[in-house]
C-alpha cells in the first residue's frame, strides 16, 4: 500500500541495532542505537540537510522537589519526497541534567544530547522508525521474530478480518495477500473464497 512505503521500509531494525537497557525502571526492555536511525533515514531520504532535517530546537530545564534537573527537548523534523520538503514532525525528549544517585546529585555534561536524540527519536516514529519495536514484534530480548510473526499472523479478529474483505471487495486490498499475512480460520477462509 502507497501509504505505508516508508514505514515499512523504516520498521524493522536489524538485531546489531538493538540493545537491552541494563538499570533503571526501563531495565530489560530494547532501546535502538541511535546511529542507526540516522542510518536508516539517509539509506530512505538521502543525506541529513539534503533530504531530511531538523530545526528549531528548543530546551527548557525544569528542576524537580529532590533536587534534579530535567532537560527538556522539543524539535521538528522535515522529510523531501519527491522533491518537496514535508510539513514539520514535531518531536519531544527529555533527560536529567541532574540526576539524583546514591552518592548525591550527579551532572551530565550530555544531557541535551540526549534529550535532542530522545527527540529525534519521537518524530522519527511518526514516520515509521523502529515501529516494530514500539508495536513488540521484533523485541529479541523477550521473543524470536518468528514466535512474534505467528502472534500477528493469528492476531486477526473478526471485526479486522469483516474490513479486510469489505477492502478486497473495493478493490483496496489485493485478495491473495490475506491468507499470507494472517492464519485464517476454516470460516474466514470459505468467506475469502467467496469474495
């Protein structure tokens, strides 16, 4: 479908750009090496500030009840597809400038870094960058990319399965796709036939 070709092109990072976070409250979950993002939207759009770009980077520090300092992020990013530039894609990070440890208050010299790349991260999504991961069919760490592909291959309700074929009967969605991408049951599969 036109609408999701760069999403599905930008969706699913290879294992090498995973990595499992290790401490704090987000521990065991997959973050994405950031490069690899960077990586992703040259190989699509072309070379950062000839096809694709961000501006107006803003930062707001806000400090908190015990002591620590947010670092605020806020920025947009633009695609150009067929030579025209995109409207702009907001996104928002954030990180501690001051973060509160066991030995006291700890400042980072990479705070805005890392709140820009957290940024970047978020507008990034929206057009499809790692959409794997955030929708949990590729997180290596808790399942096999097999194991996830049957979960949603058997993830077809009937209220999904009833639009699909209204879409095929429109001529919207091509017929012989639907018993690839999906497990159908032995009912949805005489309704497919007939259609």
């Amino acid at each position: 479908m036109e609408n999701l070709k760069f999403y599905n092109k930008l969706k699913a990072p290879p294992k090498e750009a995973l990595k499992t976070i290790g401490a704090g409250r987000l521990k065991g979950m997959t973050d994405i090496k950031p490069q690899w993002r960077i990586l992703v939207m040259t190989e699509t759009f072309g070379a950062c500030g000839i096809g694709w770009y961000y501006d107006n980077v803003h930062y707001e520090y806000k400090e908190v009840s015990n002591g620590e300092v947010i670092c605020n992020c806020r920025l947009n990013l633009y695609v150009k597809i067929d030579n025209e530039w995109s409207k702009p894609i907001f996104g928002t990070g954030g990180s501690k400038l001051t973060a509160k440890e066991t030995n006291g208050l700890y400042n980072s010299d990479e705070a805005e870094k890392m709140a820009m790349t957290d940024a970047l991260s978020v507008a990034m999504k929206a057009l499809g960058v790692a959409g794997d991961i955030y929708l949990g069919y590729s997180d290596s760490k808790y399942e096999s990319n097999k194991t996830n592909n049957e979960k949603q291959k058997q993830a077809l309700t009937n209220e999904r399965f009833m639009k699909a074929i209204e879409s095929i009967k429109l001529g919207s969605y091509d017929k012989v796709k639907l018993p690839l991408e999906y497990n159908l049951t032995e009912d949805q599969m005489k309704i497919w036939k007939e259609c």
